[in-house]
C-alpha cells in the first residue's frame, strides 16, 4: 500500500492549478506546511483562494505567495502580525473574509463530514452576521455554510503511507479538519513510518482522508515569540 | 481625567481579574493584557488555563531545554502544560468555548458599552487585527470578563454609551476591570463594583 506516498513536494502539488482553492494548516508558524507552501511558491499558477487560520506572518509561511500576488482571496480569522495581509486588505488590493475562529474552524469540519450549515450565536449583532440568515434558538443564531476546497496542504509529526496521521502538541489546529474537508489532501510529515508504528488507538486522523503523503525536509519550525521560565514579565 | 500613571498597574488588574476567578474552574486568557494572568494565578485555585489554538492546561514558561516549536498559546508564545494536560483540534477546541464548557474568557478591548457589547478587532480604515476567536470567546462561556486601561490615548473612557467601533459581540460582557476600577454593565450604565483608591466617580467618565 504505497500508491499515496510521493517523493517530495514538488511531485506531491504538481497539479494544484490556478484558480484553485488550497486550505493550508497551522496556527501562526505552528505547524505549518513548509515544503508545499515553498513548492507553491515555484509554481506558475494565480488566482488562488487561500483558506488558513493567519496566512502566514512577517515574510513567512503562506506570504511567501501572498507577496507573489498569486491569491485572489483569503479567508482567515486573524491578520495581527501579519502587516504584509493587513495592508492588502486595508487597500482592498485582496479580497479577504474575516471569520470568527470558531466559525472558521466549524465550517470546514462541516464541510468534510457532510453538513450544510449551521446555527451558532458567534458573531450574532456584528458586521459578520450581515446578509446572513438570523434565527432565534434559546438566544439569536446565525446562518453559516460549510467551507471546502480543491485541495488541503498539512503537516503532520508522524505518518504511515496509507496517511494515518499523529500531530505533536499543538500543531494539529486546523489540520485534521483541512484534510477531511478538501478533494486532495496532501500531507507532508516529520517522520514518514511504518504502519503499526502509530498505534491504532493513537491515529489523530485516519488516513482515509489523506490522498498524497510524503516525507518533507529542511524544517524551520520557526517560534514566533520565545518566552522561557523567568523571563521578566512586563507590568 | 486620566492619571498618569493610573491607579493599578497591570499586574494589580491582573489580581483583580483572579479575584473573580472561581477555584477548580476552566479560564481562556486573551492575547494581550489578559496573558499576564496566566503568570499570576496561585496554584491553590487550581485552575485550567485553555487556549484556542487546542490546549487545556497551560501552566508557565518552559525551559531553555522543554521549549518546543509546537507547543505555544494563542498569543504565538511558548508555553509549558501541566501534567493533566490535553491537546486538540481547533473544532473541539472552540467546541469547548461555544458549548458553555469553558468557565470564563478574559479579553482585552477596545470599547464595552452599557449594553453589555464589546468591540475589539478593527478601528475601519486604519487598523485591522481580525477577531481571532474573540467572537466565538465572548458566546459561550458562563463568564466573559474584559481587562481594558480605563482611558484610550487621548483620554477618552473606554467605557461608552454605545459602541462607536463594529462589535465583537452584543449583549456579552459579565464585569470590566481597568486600571481605574471594576465596573458591570447594566443595560442602561455602568455599576461600580470597585473602584481604585484616590479616583472618584466623576473621573471615570461613565457614560
């Protein structure tokens, strides 16, 4: 059972074409998919819906393509620390949707295990609920559909070749979801192994959701802001 | 009238924030002010720390040799957990905060008014941080405490009738503590729960 495992990440995202919707995994830097992210970068296509939590941060992850202006939109909920999207989006040079964490995260879980929409009070009473169904549950709830994409890029700690996945501390965030909701998903992992390495019991994502997989290199794995034990705190 | 510096520094509204923090509960610390709280908390009160991004039990700063690259907080900050620990996706993650499992969230802000409402994500046309999880924090748990300064840069209270700026969330706000006072929105003003020594009410600017 090898027909998923690639050799790299060019091999693994040679098909992903312009005017296609990616959704990239990671929380800030945590756990992002660095080896797809660089081979997008190389890649001659435009026009890409992007879907992912900050794309990127300060020269780094996803605004590697964000200052190649190969993205035509961006759905994300967060843009603090990210000056080169907050300018983008101040000018209205990139079409850019804002949306709630929770919501964004829901959205794309819906996506992948076959549900429509939603009813959640987040963001009940503020610009996002605009345009959008209201409905009165025990308080007032808003409409939100579920959110898919041609293809999802992760990272993963450890990975056997059918994709069964295990994710390191925090750096599972959006991934698992990304990679049920997407058409292709294609994983990129610390450590490709055998099966049975992961333990049945210990797979964070069963590789039935993982069509591509393949051992990535060079890893940054950069902090962001490194605060240690005694540290002086700021008062 | 804004003090320079005002009455409680932001170590003392951090304390302040801990008093209303019930003992064996689970807390969501804001990016911000609302981090030094984390640092403050005695262990006695044996608290749950959660952040979004997919972890319950955060405890402290890790160590020149425990520090890792995916273990951080919502804020992008290294993190170390305590041994009842766990670590999830971000739909359980909010999960948690939207279905009423988290006990209280603690954010900074921008402006809350006397409806309870709060607005912390975008000035238009100047800045935009985005709302994060801020609109999913401020919808579920039981508790929503915001940690504000009392006064904005041109000293203006932050305190308002009516928020000017879009909300995060209407009718959402439990207690405010600022550096001049602890406050409760009402629905038609602000109650004074506590106020700091040496500033009267008159100060505060409450609409």
């Amino acid at each position: 059972m090898t027909h998923k495992v690639y050799q790299n990440a060019k091999e693994a995202c040679s098909d992903i074409f312009s005017g296609a919707s990616i959704m990239s995994g990671g929380f800030g830097l945590c756990g992002i998919p660095e080896n797809s992210i660089d081979a997008l970068t190389q890649l001659p296509i435009t026009d890409l819906t992007i879907i992912s939590n900050n794309i990127g941060n300060s020269g780094r992850g996803l605004v590697k393509i964000l200052v190649q202006d190969k993205i035509k939109k961006a759905y994300c909920s967060y843009v603090g620390g990210n000056p080169d999207l907050e300018k983008r989006l101040l000018n209205e040079s990139l079409e850019v949707e804002l949306v709630p964490q929770g919501t964004f995260s829901e959205r794309i879980r819906a996506a992948g295990l076959g549900i429509r929409a939603f009813f959640t009070p987040t963001g009940y009473g503020t610009l996002i609920a605009e345009g959008k169904e209201v409905r009165e549950f025990d308080r007032s709830c808003v409409l939100e559909t579920a959110l898919s994409a041609d293809f999802a890029i992760i990272k993963a700690e450890k990975g056997d070749p059918y994709g069964n996945l295990w994710f390191k501390e925090t750096a599972r965030n959006f991934s698992p979801l990304m990679a049920m909701a997407a058409k292709t998903t294609i994983v990129e992992v610390e450590q490709l192994v055998d099966f049975g390495e992961i333990p049945a019991e210990d797979v964070h994502l069963p590789g039935l959701f993982v069509q591509r997989i393949y051992q990535g290199k060079d890893y940054l794995n950069d902090i962001e802001f490194l605060k240690l034990e005694g540290d002086e705190v700021n008062s | 009238m804004s003090q320079t510096p005002p009455p409680w520094n932001k170590s003392q509204m951090a304390d302040k924030v801990i008093t209303h923090i019930q003992r064996g509960s689970s807390v969501n610390l804001g990016i911000g002010l609302p981090t030094l709280i984390a640092e403050r908390l005695p262990e006695s009160l044996e608290v749950m720390i959660h952040s979004e991004n997919g972890v319950l039990g955060v405890n402290g700063r890790p160590t020149s040799t425990t520090v890792s690259p995916t273990l951080i907080n919502a804020g992008k900050e290294t993190i170390r957990v305590s041994s009842s620990a766990s670590f999830f996706d971000s739909a359980l993650s909010f999960g948690m905060i939207r279905g009423g499992h988290i006990d209280c969230a603690v954010l900074g802000g921008m402006e809350v008014d006397v409806e309870a409402s709060l607005a912390n994500w975008m000035i238009p046309g100047k800045k935009v941080t985005g709302m994060g999880g801020a609109m999913d924090l401020v919808n579920g748990p039981k508790t929503v405490i915001v940690m504000m300064s009392h006064f904005s840069k041109s000293g203006e209270s932050k305190l308002v009738k009516k928020c000017s700026l879009p909300l995060t969330g209407y009718d959402v706000v439990d207690l405010v503590v600022t550096d001049y006072g602890i406050f409760r929105p009402t629905g038609k003003d602000f109650e004074v729960v506590e106020i700091a020594d040496g500033v009267s009410k008159a100060d505060l600017q409450l609409p």
